[in-house]
C-alpha cells in the first residue's frame, strides 16, 4: 500500500516538475509546482513527517504560492521569447545537467546508512517533538530564523515602495 | 540500502533520495534553460523542496528529529527569498517589461 502510494506521488512530483520546466507561460509553471508540493507532502506523511506536512501545504501550497499567483496576475501575461538566446546554452545546460545528474547517482550509489537512532516512531515528527527540538536545542537558530523573516518583510516593502518622483 | 518500515511495507531510503535529485536536476534545467525571471524563481522553489525531501528522508532514516527541523528553517529561508525576489522582480516590471532575464545582465534600473 505504502509502495504504491510512494510510486503514484512520485510520478506525480516529477510530472510537475517537468510541467515547471516545460510549459511556456508563466501561470502553468506555478500551477505545476503546486502539484509537486502536494505530492510531496503526501511523501512527508509517508516519511511520518507530520508537521513538515502541514507546513508544507499551508505555507508553501498555500502562501508562497499565492504569492507567486499575485505577482503573474499583477504583472500580466508575460511571454517568452526565444530570441537573444546565447549560442550553445542548450548544449551547455543538457552538458551541465548530465554532469549533475551522473554526480548525484555516484553520491547515491555511495551512502553508507547509519544505524538508526533508538527513537519512538509514534512519537517522530509530532509537534510536541518539533517543539521540543524548536525551542531548547535549535533555539538560537530559530531565533535567527525570524529576524530572517522581519528583514525579509522589511525589505519587500522598501522594494515596493512608491518613490517619490513617482507621484 | 536502508529499508523502512512504512505501515508495515517496505520502502528504501534511497528511492526518497533518487527522486529528490531528480527533482533537484530538473530545477537546475528551468534555471539554466528559462528566460523568464518569474519561472527561474519558481525553479528554484523546485530545487529547495527536492533538497527538503532529502533531509525529510534523512530525518526517517535515522529516527532523528534534526533534519525535520532544518527542512523547516529551509522552508523559511524559501519563503523569504520568495518575497524578496518577487519584490525586485515586481520593482524591474515597474520601469519597463523584461521578457528576457539577458535585459538585465547590465545591473542598472
């Protein structure tokens, strides 16, 4: 059950990430790459990851996402034009990419697992053990990871700010 | 081969692996081969959640509670430099149409 599961969500992730690729106008990538980002939420669930699976589809399904839908609806239909290409970019990316993908099998083929950790798996991935792990360990870090976010929100609205020989 | 015990089938680690680097590689090629700058930023979303997968399945593999934590802090760090780059990208469009991300290799508004 589980397998079949893992095998249709990963057809799907990588259906979408082929459409994120593939399709020329801008709405069809997004729409593409929230279907990865279900799929791959279904796979969080699978790896009992229960938290990373509902910040997943509410922050990233949902709010990023939207986000990126805001900005192509504000913007407007943009197209895509083949013209001004650099010569033998194609040749370079497929080049570069084979390159990445066979140093990628060769990392994989050389993973030495570790023995798991004693851990209880009823208790893995719920947000009494993110939290635990949040706030006494991890503190520090998470701590940053906010004054991340300010600086971010900051940011965006000095960006988009009206100037003033605007008005 | 690590094998894990998902409702009592047997899953391997390392096909959570594989389809995180294909993932990860076909993000690389919408950076690489895309022109425009709204679907590169989108590519790169795909690159971060292949990378998230990794560390999610890292997570299960070793029954430890740290990669889910850092797929979280690199689900904030992608959402942040979402907004930031819409935000430039949002600012460029202001002043003219870039249908090329080439028009702006020159760095001036």
């Amino acid at each position: 059950m589980a397998i079949a599961v893992f095998f249709v969500a990963a057809a799907m992730a990588v259906l979408g990430g082929i459409g994120v690729v593939a399709f020329h106008q801008p709405i069809r990538s997004v729409l593409s790459l929230v279907l990865v980002m279900l799929a791959l939420s279904v796979l969080f669930l699978l790896l009992s990851a229960q938290f990373v699976f509902a910040v997943q589809i509410i922050v990233y399904a949902g709010a990023v996402m939207v986000l990126f839908l805001f900005v192509i609806a504000l913007l407007g239909p943009a197209r895509e034009l083949g013209r001004g290409r650099l010569r033998f970019q194609g040749w370079l990316s497929a080049l570069f990419v084979l390159v990445l993908l066979g140093l990628m099998w060769g990392l994989l083929q050389g993973v030495q697992y570790r023995q798991p950790d004693q851990g209880d798996l009823s208790f893995f991935g719920t947000v009494q053990s993110i939290a635990v792990g949040l706030f006494t360990t991890y503190l520090y870090p998470f701590e940053l990871t906010s004054i991340l976010l300010l600086v971010a929100a900051i940011g965006a609205i000095y960006l988009s700010r009206k100037r003033i020989d605007d008005l | 081969m690590s094998a894990l015990n998902i409702g009592g089938s047997q899953l391997d680690a390392s096909w959570f692996l594989l389809l995180s680097a294909v993932l990860f590689v076909l993000g690389a090629v919408g950076v690489l081969v895309r022109r425009n700058p709204l679907v590169i930023l989108i590519s790169i979303e795909l690159m971060l959640n292949a990378a998230n997968l990794a560390l999610v399945a890292f997570s299960r593999q070793l029954v430890n509670i740290e990669g889910q934590l850092f797929a979280l802090m690199s689900m904030t760090v992608a959402a942040a430099e979402a907004v930031v780059g819409l935000a430039i990208l949002v600012d460029i469009f202001r002043t003219r149409d870039v249908e090329d991300i080439d028009d702006l290799s020159e760095l001036r508004g």
